[in-house]
C-alpha cells in the first residue's frame, strides 16, 4: 500500500485554515523583519535538492560557521562545504533557517548533530516522526513552537506554505545520520542514500531484502 502524505492524512478543512492564517502571517512584520535581518547578513550556505537544482534550505549562520584559512567562501555551488573548510566552533551553532520547501523523500532523517532545538519563528510545517514502535505519526508545528531533535530522531516535513523560517540551536557534532526507509526498516547512511537515489530500483530491493 502506498505511503500517504502528511497532507493526505490531516482534514482539508484544517489545512485550508491553517494555510489562510499562514498567507496573512506572509505580510507580518516578524516576516518583513527577518527578510531584512537576512539581506544584512553574511551570504547564506543554499542546501539544494537530491539534484542540485532546486534550493531546499538557506543557512545563515549566527554562530559556528565555518571559514576557508584564505578568506574565501567555504561552500561549493551545491551548498556543500568546501575542502578544507575549517569550523571553530565545534560544541554548539546557531542557524536562521529558511524552508524554501519541504522534503522531496519519503524517507524520514535524522540530524548530524547529538541534539537540536528549533524555534518556528515564520510559517510552520507538518512532521512526520518515527516513533519507539516505528510507525510515523504526524504534528503540526506552528509559529512560535519548540521542536526537539535528537540524534536519534528520523522525522521529515512538509511546509503548510511557500515558506518558513526557523531559529536553530544544534549541539556537537554527530556522524552515523541518514535515512530511514520506513517500509523495510533499514537505515542508510547519508552518501549510501544519495548514491541509491541515482538507481530507481535500489529502494525497491531493498524492501525485497528487508520485509518488514
């Protein structure tokens, strides 16, 4: 049986409410405030999607970005940081995000850091999060709503509206995140799944291989 969307599983009624407050909210002075607080920052790090093409997430960073030891942008195109990037600070880091949408898989990540905490400050998202008896149930985070996420957390989200913007505190940093494929069960590592993306029938064996 094929997944259904987080959109699919909430009443219209209750997303067409939402998504009403949500167009007002665009003109708001905490939106306007923001765009302008951004604009006057360092260039953000733009995450782009599975294929480089489409912007996914920009950072700007308000602590712990990293620098190049010549003075020169640490990010590729592509959002990735460059060789030889050098980041100082590595026990905590405070981001501004902004979702330019939600994300395009149906596999649920977790984060690589031991924790984070992020502040809905514009927009909001519907998340779907794994639970201790693997199944995925969803919630609605709003303005102005807390969300915790450990290193063990898979969740994934998709935005009520055309955007949301987010404050981000995160802890040191975490190495074994990736994916989670919520119908086999099976964890794969962030470059793993990146790589199984460019082959359509690796999900596909992959829940041959892993039944639930």
């Amino acid at each position: 049986m094929p997944n259904r969307g987080p959109l699919q599983r909430l009443p219209a009624w209750y997303i067409d409410h939402v998504r009403k407050r949500l167009t007002k909210q665009d003109r708001s002075l905490m939106t306007r405030f923001l765009r302008w607080l951004t604009s006057r920052l360092a260039p953000p790090r733009i995450i782009y999607d599975r294929n480089g093409v489409s912007p996914y997430l920009s950072r700007w960073y308000l602590i712990g970005a990293p620098t190049m030891p010549d003075g020169s942008h640490p990010y590729e195109s592509n959002g990735a940081p460059r060789e030889g990037a050098v980041w100082k600070n590595k026990r905590f880091g405070l981001y501004i995000h902004k979702f330019h949408r939600g994300d395009d898989e149906q596999e649920l990540h977790n984060h690589p850091w031991k924790w984070a905490i992020s502040l809905v400050l514009t927009g909001g998202y519907i998340e779907e999060r794994r639970d201790k008896r693997n199944a995925v149930p969803i919630r609605v985070i709003l303005p102005w709503r807390f969300n915790f996420i450990r290193s063990g957390d898979f969740h994934r989200v998709d935005l009520l509206g055309t955007e949301a913007y987010t404050l981000f505190l995160v802890g040191p940093k975490f190495k074994g995140w990736g994916f989670w494929n919520r119908e086999s069960g099976k964890f794969w590592p962030w470059r793993e799944y990146i790589n199984a993306l460019r082959d359509p029938t690796a999900f596909a064996r992959d829940n041959e291989q892993y039944p639930k």
